[in-house]
C-alpha cells in the first residue's frame, strides 16, 4: 500500500480515539437509563464507572477511564464527585452535569450533558447545548480560540430563564473554559474561551489538535469559585522528581505512578479494593487507607494537584455540554457526537 508512515500513525490515532468515542457513547446510554431522581450520586458514579471499565476492557494505563465521573449539582459547575460516605441523592429540582471520560492509549474522549427533570430548566439546557454546537461550528484549523468565545458568548447570552416567576439572563461562566487534550493529558495548554475577549488573540487552533468544546451556563454570577471539599486529584503533568521524606507519601506516589499516571483520579477510587485498577494492582490488594496526609504532602510538595469543585453562588443554577473534536488536515471530526447530544 502507498500510504505513509506519517498517514498510519494518523490512522492508528483516529482509531483510538473513535474507539473511546463509542465507548463514551454506549456508557452515557446505559447511565441515561437509571439516572432517576432517588438515585445516589455515589452509586450512579459507581455504576457508571463500572460499565466504563467493562467496555473499555480497563488495562491500566493502556485504556480504562479518563477521569472521574463529575456529577455536579445546581450552583456547583465542574469537578464534584462523591467522597466515600457521601450519600447525596439526586432530586427532582437538580440540574446536575455528567462529565465523564474514556481513554485509549491516553488519547482521552471528555464529553458531558446536563440532566435536569423539571421542565422549568429547558431554557437554561438549550443554551449551553446551542452554545457548545456554535463553537463547535466555529472551531476548525487556524481560527482564533478569542473569535470561538466570542461566538459562544452571543449565542448563550441570548437566552433567558424564567425560574419561580423571576426572570434570569443566561450568562457564560467567564472562568471556564474548553481546552486541548494531549496523550496522558486532559488540559494540554490552550484554553477555549466561552466570552468575549476570553484569551489572547493571536491564539489559533491548529491542525492535528484534539479539543473538547465546553460551555457553562449560569443564571448567578457567571463565575466560579473553588469551594468545598475536594475529591478530584491529578499527578501534574510537569512534576519533577521531588526527594519525598514521607514514607506513606512514596508509597501513595508509587501507587499513584502506576494506576493512574498523569490521569486525573478521585478519592473514591483510592479506596476502592483494586485501588483504581484491578489489572494493575489485582482485584483486592490495591486499596490504600489512611492516605489523606500522604495526599495533601504531594500536594504541597508540587507533585499532585487538588482539583476542588467549581462553584458559582449558593441557589443559582449551572448547566454545561461538551464534546471532543479531532481537527484532522481535511475535516473537523466531532467524534464523541451521538444521537444524544
């Protein structure tokens, strides 16, 4: 066959990356049928995650879950999910933000929809839903990341709410935005803003790239805060070798290394029995106990980041879609679309 060297790495990449897409596809599906008001957050995460890991046929690092199942509520806008011992039930009134992820050979698919009950909330869904579609319309090959949020911004904007007989402005949440996505690295360095005047302008989108198009609605200030208790943790990406003085902090870090390596874990996981992954630690030796200070050490130290939940004003409400895109030389490829969203 004539095709090149350059042409089947391409080919290889794609594949991995619609694979995880069909993935993300199936897994969404089955949450869709049991996300019901009554639900348990932490038994839905639960149960999601485990048919991500059958489907994907979890192998560590190789494939398995890209990052934990965010399941913020209302006011809360990203990177909430249960801590072990969080019996937080869905309700009718919630409008909660699934966000979830499939990784094959660490090429990460991150996509997310809202799931909300009450009718009232329509408005507010439709927005981000047409606000994601609009960049994802305007994304594509040298287009500037400040036209993209600009084009977000109008669409969202253009909405209201009416909720218990006040009326509300849909506003863009101006702190968050979308991203590119590296190998083994959810957050590789560009940022799509979702307003106006979002980033600096000389800032393109390029051939090759993978981004996930993300908006955030709010009908508060339109800007997060990070609060509460935190259960999302990431080793970073650039984390130098740091001489540890702690031995609970060596042993979490070498368990850290090999479950999850630069990929984004909870709280939850490290205290499953595998320990995150029973393909690298077994199904019942990988638990670790008694991690917290070893956790907040890695912390301090650099080597692990916090990712505490992202939070908007108490009582308001926040809805968020996404997608990932594979900016290929001919076409712009939305590959985690579905009949969904």
């Amino acid at each position: 066959s004539h095709i090149s060297a350059m042409e089947r790495l391409e080919e290889d990449l794609y594949s991995k990356v619609r694979l995880g897409s069909e993935i993300h596809r199936q897994v969404r599906s089955y949450a869709q049928s049991f996300i019901k008001p009554g639900i348990e957050l932490a038994d839905m995460c639960e149960r999601l995650e485990n048919k991500n890991r059958e489907l994907v046929v979890e192998h560590g690092l190789e494939r398995g879950i890209g990052f934990p199942t965010g399941c913020s509520l209302n006011h809360v806008a990203a990177h909430y999910t249960p801590n072990t011992g969080d019996k937080t039930v869905l309700k009718y009134d919630d409008v909660m933000k699934v966000d979830f992820g499939v990784q094959v050979d660490g090429r990460i698919i991150d996509s997310a929809w809202t799931v909300s009950f009450n009718p009232k909330y329509d408005p507010l869904l439709e927005a981000v839903r047409e606000a994601t579609d609009t960049g994802i319309r305007t994304a594509g090959i040298d287009v500037r990341l400040c036209d993209i949020g600009a084009d977000i911004q109008e669409v969202m904007e253009s909405y209201e709410v009416e909720l218990d007989g006040k009326t509300y402005p849909v506003k863009s949440i101006r702190n968050l935005n979308g991203h590119s996505i590296g190998q083994y690295q959810i957050h590789a360095g560009k940022s799509v803003p979702i307003v106006k005047n979002g980033c600096e302008e000389s800032i393109r989108m390029e051939e090759g790239e993978i981004f996930a198009i993300e908006t955030f609605a709010s009908t508060g200030r339109g800007y997060v805060i990070e609060d509460m208790e935190c259960s999302h943790y990431m080793k970073r990406f650039d984390a130098n070798f740091t001489p540890l003085r702690l031995q609970s902090s060596k042993k979490l870090l070498a368990h850290i290394n090999k479950t999850f390596g630069t990929l984004a874990f909870c709280r939850r996981w490290l205290d499953r029995p595998d320990g995150g992954s029973a393909t690298v630690n077994g199904l019942t030796n990988g638990g670790q106990e008694k991690y917290m200070g070893a956790l907040k050490n890695l912390c301090d130290v650099g080597i692990v980041q916090a990712y505490p939940p992202l939070c908007d004003v108490k009582g308001c409400y926040t809805a968020q879609y996404e997608h990932t895109i594979m900016l290929r030389p001919t076409c712009k490829e939305v590959v985690s679309r579905g009949d969904d969203y």
